[in-house]
C-alpha cells in the first residue's frame, strides 16, 4: 500500500465517523462523567483546590439528563480534604455533536484529615462541628463528541462549600462559603441499557 492510498482511506474513514450519529441517544441508558479540576480561591476566604469526581445521570431527554455523584478535593490553605455527595444534572442546549450546557451540582460533604484546626488564624478551621455541610457547584461548558457515545467535557465552575473557619474582623469562627473558580476537563460516556 502506498503513502496515497492509505492517506485517502484515513480521510474516507474520518469522513464517514463524522456522519455517523454524533450526540447522546435519551432511550439508551445513562450518562456517566469523569471530571478532574483545579480551583483558584475566589473572594477573601476563598481557597485554591484539587478535585475529581464521579457523576451517574439517567437521561430524561436528548439534552436534560439527572443523577447523583461523588467527588474528592483536597483545598490547600484550609488543608483539609472533603468528600462531597450530591445530586446533579446537566441541560445540552443542542442535540449536536458540539453542544454548550449547564451544569448543577446540589449536595453535602464529609470533611477529612483537617491539618489546620483551632488556630484562631485565617484559613482556620472550627474545632466544633458546621451543623450542615452545604456543597453547591454550577458550571457553564461545551460537550464535544468523539464517538457516538464518548464525549469530552470542558467548563468552568464555581465550587462552594459551607464551613466554619476563623473570621479574622470578629476574632471568632462563623460559618463561610468559601468559592473556587475552576477549570475542569472530563470525559463522558454512554452506558446503553441501563
């Protein structure tokens, strides 16, 4: 096989990929996410983080779909880890191979290996416990294809948790909602059948 031949079979095989159906079938099954972030802190408590999460979502039509998920991120001035545990959904604004969407993620969290506790100084946990631990995370991104049931997913987030840290204007600790802007990548898939 010449250099001609297999240039024109890899064009043709490209070209018919790009015909075959390129967005999310609602009758088959769920869509799942595997996203990873980096958060710079935003606002004067904010705090720059690392993040992974899991998202399992059921289809409701071609462009809303709802589940739930988990997640870890570990915030680095506070240093601790959390674990959050939320419902979340995503609305396609186009059935297309590239699409822009909304994403929101409502929930709580498990806060673990707190390193920076009782201090009486800023980014300083309580020692007592928040009484709710609120985890709130809309985003804005695009979906872009690779295959029928494979995507790429790029977006922008705001990650919020509810803690309580040390207010440095009223020397004590009151519950904050510290905000992460962050980018996020992900790869998304189609699970048929479920």
């Amino acid at each position: 096989m010449n250099k001609r031949t297999i240039i024109t079979a890899l064009f043709a095989l490209v070209w018919v990929a790009g015909q075959a159906q390129t967005t999310f079938d609602a009758e088959g099954g769920c869509l799942n996410v595997v996203d990873f972030s980096f958060e710079q802190g935003i606002g004067e408590y904010g705090d720059r983080c690392l993040s992974v999460n899991y998202l399992h979502e059921k289809f409701i039509n071609e462009q809303f779909c709802i589940g739930a998920g988990i997640g870890y991120s570990h915030h680095q001035k506070y240093k601790f880890s959390a674990i959050p545990v939320f419902l979340s959904s995503h609305y396609f604004f186009h059935d297309k191979r590239f699409s822009p969407y909304a994403n929101l993620r409502v929930g709580g969290f498990a806060l673990f290996n707190a390193k920076n506790v009782g201090t009486n100084e800023k980014f300083s946990l309580s020692k007592e416990k928040q009484g709710f631990s609120l985890y709130i995370s809309p985003s804005i991104g695009v979906k872009m294809h690779i295959t029928p049931n494979i995507g790429v997913l790029a977006s922008v987030s705001d990650e919020t948790y509810l803690i309580k840290a040390f207010d440095t204007n009223r020397n004590d600790y009151r519950s904050k909602l510290i905000h992460s802007l962050g980018v996020n990548i992900g790869v998304c898939f189609q699970i048929k059948g479920w």
